[in-house]
C-alpha cells in the first residue's frame, strides 16, 4: 500500500472511532426515559461499586471513583449507545492478586497501561474478533466468575481478617478455619438479611431497587442495634483530582504481564455487554466494536488517573439502563452524574455501611452469574459442548480469567478440528465403463482384464487440512494395480497449506509408481493456494487438471489403452 492509499485509509480508521453527533439522534424523544434509566442504574450500581472497589482491595471510595470516571468517558467515546461501565466482579477477581503481589498503589498504572493497549486494539481494527469466542466459553466463563466472585466475599461475610494467599477458593478455606464464629454470628445475620431481601422483594413488586433497599435496611438494622461490625469507613466528599503516576522502566516491566491481563478483560467483557446489549434491543444502532475498545481503553486510562480501578462494560448494570428504557448515551452519562452527585452530598452516610451487608450483596449477585438452566443446556447438547464449558469454568476458578478464556478457546478449536476432520472422508467411487470399453474388454499381460480396472476414482468430501492429512496420504498409500488416480476435489470445502502439500506428497509418491494424476474439481479458492505450493507443477502436465469428471475420466480410458497397447507390443 502506498503513503498517498494508507493515510486517507488510517484518518478514516481515526474518525471512525471519533464521538459523532448522531450519537444523540434519539435524544429528543427518549430524554425522559434516559435520565429515569441513568437514575435506575445509579441505584443499583451504587452498592455494586462499592463492593467491587472493597473487593478489588482497593476500598469502596476507589470503585465509586471508577464508576463515574470510568462511566463518564466511556459513555461518550464508546461505540455502544446503551453500554454503563465502571467496577465489576471479574475485574475484582484479577486485580487481588495484582494488589497482593505489587501492592494498591500499582493499580492506577495497571489501569492506565491497561487502557493504552484497548485503545491501540481499538485502532488496529481487533475489536471483531469477539465474535470468533465460542458460547460454552462465555458461558463457562461467566459462570466462574459468580463462583470466584462469592468465594471472595467470605471474609467480609464473616467479618473476619482475609487469610494470605491469591488464589480464591484457598482464601476462603483458610479464612474458614481461622474464624472466631461467635463473633461472626452479627455479620452473617446482616448477610442473610441482604440475602433474603434480594430475593423476596423483586418477588413482590417487580422492579423495585431490591440491592439498594437491602443496603439501607441492613445499615439502618446495624446503626439502631449498636452492631459492632467493620464499616466502609471515611469516604472523600468529592471527586480526586487527577494525577499521573511515577513509574519507571522496572515497574513498568513488572505489571506489564497483569496489564495485558486486564486489558483482554476490559475488551472481552466489555465487547460480551456490548453484544448482550444488541440483543436486547433491536431498534438501536449496533455497536461498533472498535469504536468501543476505543473508548473503553480511554475510560481505564482516565480511571487510573484519577486513582480509580480499571474498568468494563457491566453486563448487570447495562441490562437494567436497557430495560429501564435508555436509548442514548445520556443514561449512562447521567448515571456517572448521579453517583457523583452521592459522592459530593452524602459520602459520610454511605461511609457507616457494613462491608458484610456488600458481601451479602455481591453473593446474590454472584449467584444470579451462575446460571444453570444455561449450563444444564449446554452439559445436554453434546459432550464438546459440555467439555468446553467445563474446563473454562475450572481454569476460572482454579487459576485466572485470562488464561480460562485462552484454554476454553483452544479447547473448544481442537473439539471443532477433530469434528471437521470426522465429517471428512477419502472415498472410492465405482467408474461406470464407456461404450468403447464393453465392446473391446482389453487384455493384459496377466489375463482378460477390464479397462475400469486400471482406474481409480477416488472423491475427498469436507476439509483437507492439517489435523487431517496423515490419514489421506496413509490411505491413498495403499493404492496398487492402477494406471490412474483420479482426485475429485468438488466437494473440498477447505484446504489449508498442509492439505495442498499433502497432494504434492500424494501425486509424487503416485508417480514414482508409474501412476498418473488427474485433479477433477478445483476450486476457484483454493486454486492459488494450490499453484503457488507445486500442486499443479507436481501434475508434470496441466493437462492432467480438469473441471469436468467425463472429460478426466475419457483421458484416463486414452492414458490406459495406450499404455496397455504399448505394454501387448513390449
């Protein structure tokens, strides 16, 4: 590509992820409902916000500060109209053992560096590839999450010190055993209060703020009965101003492994909400992938700045702006406003809630993440479904997201190759003699033999590719007592270079035996990628390349009679 072809290409890549005024078309409509949505999440991302931002190590003040950064900027600079961002659970369960190995103050610049490679994802064009992520991996994905989520919440639930340790499950078992369980009778009372709540309300009248009302019932319950129990404690009573973080080449060095982590998470989670959100509503633009890397990276970027946590899009908080009524970016700008205007006018009320009622909150809301309708479905549609599920569920749980996601993939690729290479097959086809050929029934050195006999057709159905070529060549190995092969290629839907270099293993081995190679069939496709791999050079004559299995098999009847004429005569 030349300079004068890629800078036009580049400045329309750049303004495409550019804010634009059609992103509020919709605004004059739907103003009404978009602020009622914007209120409608703040609500049930307050608590949410400061239960990640507890749970993240960082502390409440730290996931609020998220939320409206984070929430803010991505808003606008996003490629989703319905997309809120902000604090989630799976970027809680990354960023502890971040915390724990490098300390909090290494979060702002995990954030920031973080945000630069989502933005440079969004630029280079990445943000598509979301869709190449197999169900049962989401699924499987997501439900580990809901499991590592509650698991995290078992300290604060017993409001007891966290025992050492990263991974979540051997926290929990260790925090277990050193539990004073007298003492931890009060929390769980405010736990199982929070719960029922959760559960009972929505039950009751549909719609209602089930976690908000639950938060302030519980810390109403500690305030009037004197509860000793760990507050929230002092919030700041205004937004931080923003600041870049001293690092150096080592440091950057150090957390560059858990950035490029939690940038996958950033784009993959937020790309997943992106997609969830589509499909809850059709009236509405579709996102722009790119557009919402972009944006994303940009809201982490400003996050860190501003001391906050990296951030996603919320899958929860994105599903309620949808059914609340929000059509533009205004819910969730408004949302941002909302939990500002919190942090400004009651930071000191929001500071006497028990961290055991956010863990009783994050426990219902890990719960609703495992679903098991969904999981049965998959369990019941096959044993590669069930196994892809499986195995990302356990690697989330045991070792990390990241690494869940890139094994449920591979897992699930090697499921997908093994099935292709099942529904490919080398098959012998019966040849039907020509009118010639039942009159002259030709004979050989060894007896009256038919001309067909000299012949093999042999039809190669589905993918010719690299997790498959050792059975063809094995299998066309074994040919013998023919003069001709003829490969009918039609119905190759797939050749890969392992496939094409496996026919030029085929049509040498064949040749060294005297026998000739007719390809039938093909493809436009693939017939580059043929050429420039010596397949039709291995041939020896163009000649033996057809489009039509009459005109292959007229030439492979006129190749044997002369060479049985030739052989009478010898």
């Amino acid at each position: 590509m030349s300079l004068d072809t890629f800078v036009p290409a580049a400045r329309r890549r750049l303004l495409a992820l550019a804010p634009r005024r059609s992103d509020y078309a919709d605004l004059p409509r739907s103003w009404r409902h978009d602020l009622i949505a914007g209120l409608t999440v703040a609500i049930v991302a307050l608590p949410l916000a400061l239960g990640f931002g507890v749970s993240s190590g960082l502390g409440a003040a730290a996931g609020l500060v998220t939320a409206v950064v984070a929430g803010a900027v991505a808003a606008v600079l996003g490629g989703s109209h319905l997309q809120v961002s902000g604090p989630t659970g799976a970027m809680a369960v990354v960023l502890l053992p971040v915390v724990a190995r490098h300390g909090t103050e290494a979060v702002p610049i995990v954030a920031i560096m973080a945000g630069g490679l989502v933005m440079l994802a969004g630029v280079l064009g990445i943000g598509r590839l979301v869709a190449y992520i197999p169900w049962p991996v989401v699924e499987g994905f997501t439900c580990g999450i809901g499991v590592v989520i509650a698991l995290q919440q078992v300290p604060l639930a017993l409001d007891t010190p966290r025992a050492e340790g990263e991974n979540a499950g051997l926290v929990a078992l260790r925090t277990i055993g050193g539990t004073d369980w007298p003492q931890a009778v009060v929390p769980l009372a405010l736990v199982a209060l929070v719960v029922a709540v959760m559960i009972v309300l929505p039950r009751l009248h549909k719609g209602s703020p089930a976690s908000l009302v639950a938060v302030v019932l519980a810390t109403l319950v500690a305030e009037v009965a004197g509860l000793d129990v760990d507050r929230i404690g002092v919030l700041p009573d205004s937004l931080p101003g923003p600041h870049l973080p001293v690092v150096d080449v080592a440091t950057t060095s150090a957390l560059f492994s858990a950035a490029l982590a939690v940038a996958a998470l950033a784009a993959l989670e937020s790309l997943l909400s992106a997609r969830v959100a589509d499909g809850m509503a059709d009236d509405i633009e579709r996102t722009r992938p790119n557009r919402e890397l972009f944006g994303q990276g940009a809201a982490n970027v400003a996050s860190g700045l501003f001391g906050g946590l990296p951030a996603t899009g919320a899958i929860a908080r994105t599903a309620v702006n949808v059914r609340a009524g929000g059509r533009t970016r205004v819910a969730a700008l408004t949302h941002a406003f909302v939990l500002a205007t919190i942090i400004y006018l009651a930071a000191p009320l929001v500071g006497r809630i028990p961290l055991s009622v956010l863990a009783g909150v994050l426990l219902v809301t890990a719960a609703r993440m495992v679903d098991l309708p969904t999981a049965r479905a998959i369990c019941r549609s096959g044993r590669s479904g069930a196994l892809v599920f499986c195995v990302t569920l356990a690697v989330t749980v045991v070792f990390d997201l990241v690494m869940a996601v890139e094994v449920g993939v591979a897992v699930a690729a090697v499921v997908a190759l093994r099935a292709i290479a099942r529904s490919s097959g080398l098959h012998r086809e019966p040849m039907a003699e020509d009118a010639q050929e039942s009159q002259e029934k030709l004979t050989a050195d060894a007896g009256r033999t038919l001309l067909h006999e000299h012949i093999a057709v042999y039809r190669i159905d589905g993918a010719l590719f690299f997790a498959d070529v050792r059975r063809f060549l094995d299998e066309l190995a074994l040919v013998s007592d023919v003069r001709v092969v003829v490969l009918r290629l039609g119905n190759v839907r797939m050749l890969d270079a392992s496939g094409a270099n496996a026919l030029v293993e085929i049509i040498d081995d064949l040749r060294r035996r005297g026998i000739v190679v007719l390809l039938k069939g093909l493809r436009p496709e693939h017939r580059q990628l043929a050429q420039s791999l010596g397949v039709i050079d291995a041939l020896a004559d163009e000649r033996h390349l057809f489009d039509d299995l009459e005109d292959a098999l007229a030439y492979a009847r006129a190749h044997v009679r002369r060479s049985l004429r030739t052989a009478r005569m010898g």
